[in-house]
C-alpha cells in the first residue's frame, strides 16, 4: 500500500466512525491530504486533514487547541479554521473549513520557541518572503508577531497558507 492509499484508509476510517460523508479532496502535500466532509445545508462545511507523520500531526493539533484555548478566531483580520475534533490513533484534525482572507497550515510551527536557525538562514528566509507576499509583506509580519504572542512561531509562510481577501 502506497503512502497516498494509508492516508486516503484512514479518511475513510475517520469518516466512517464519525458518522461523515468525505467530499472532495482539497490538497496533497508534504504534510498529508485535505478533504471536504459533505455537511447538512446550512451547516458550515467541515474538512480533515490526515498526516503522514505523526510529529507533524501533533504540531497542528497542539497550535489548534492553543488557539482554541485563547478563543482565536481570526488573525488581523485573517479567519483561522476552527479545531472541531481530532484522532490521535489516526492521525486526523477535523477543523471548519475557511474563505479568504486565512491564516492555515500550522504543522510546520513551532510552540513556544522558535526553530535554532541560523541569522543567515533567517534572512535568507525573510528575502524569500519579502519577494512572495511584496506589498503585503508588513500585514505578513503582523500576523506572524500576533500568533508569537499565543506562543506559535509559524515559519512554513507561503501564499497558499496565509491569504488576503485582494
């Protein structure tokens, strides 16, 4: 069983258990695969997320109940989907599904310390940045310094993770 048919198993699992329908699929990356979960009309539509590793699975896990503990719901004006259940046995974080503008995609952060890079990495780093997000880069910048505040050090800031409504 490749990789790809273990995370589409245990979705199904996940679903199944949960009494959920899996709808599409969102996205497949580094981290693992997204899928929309059919909901009742009106409700707003759920998704999962299931990992590949389990560290990363834990990261985001633990920055959504950080978040959930200190009641975030949006970041400067970006909405940040909401935890609604998760499966450490298999390794899934059920969340609410987010429109733009968002801040997504937290199992690449740290809590409550930053990664050990080097300056020269850093600004290596915040080059790239600059360059992704150009005149957005400052409203970037204080979102990550808010998340810092909550103890979360987001460092995977692309485009597709945090998203603005222009």
């Amino acid at each position: 069983m490749t990789q790809r048919e273990e995370l589409v198993r245990r979705a199904i699992q996940y679903a199944q258990s949960n009494n959920l329908t899996l709808g599409e699929q969102l996205g497949f990356g580094v981290h693992g695969i997204v899928y929309a979960l059919k909901s009742e009309p009106g409700a707003g539509q759920p998704a999962i997320k299931i990992y590949e590793r389990e560290t990363d699975y834990c990261r985001e896990r633990d920055v959504y109940l950080r978040l959930r503990e200190h009641e975030v719901k949006a970041i400067c004006g970006c909405n940040v989907p909401q935890l609604l259940s998760f499966d450490d046995h298999l390794l899934v974080i059920e969340m609410s599904m987010v429109k733009k503008p968002f801040v997504l995609d937290f199992a690449g952060a740290f809590l409550d310390f930053g990664p050990d890079f080097s300056e020269e990495v850093m600004a290596e780093w915040r080059a790239e940045k600059v360059e992704q997000f150009g005149k957005r880069w400052p409203d970037v910048e204080a979102i990550i310094r808010e998340l810092e505040e909550y103890g979360i050090h987001l460092v995977d800031v692309t485009p597709n993770n945090i998203s603005f409504a222009d």
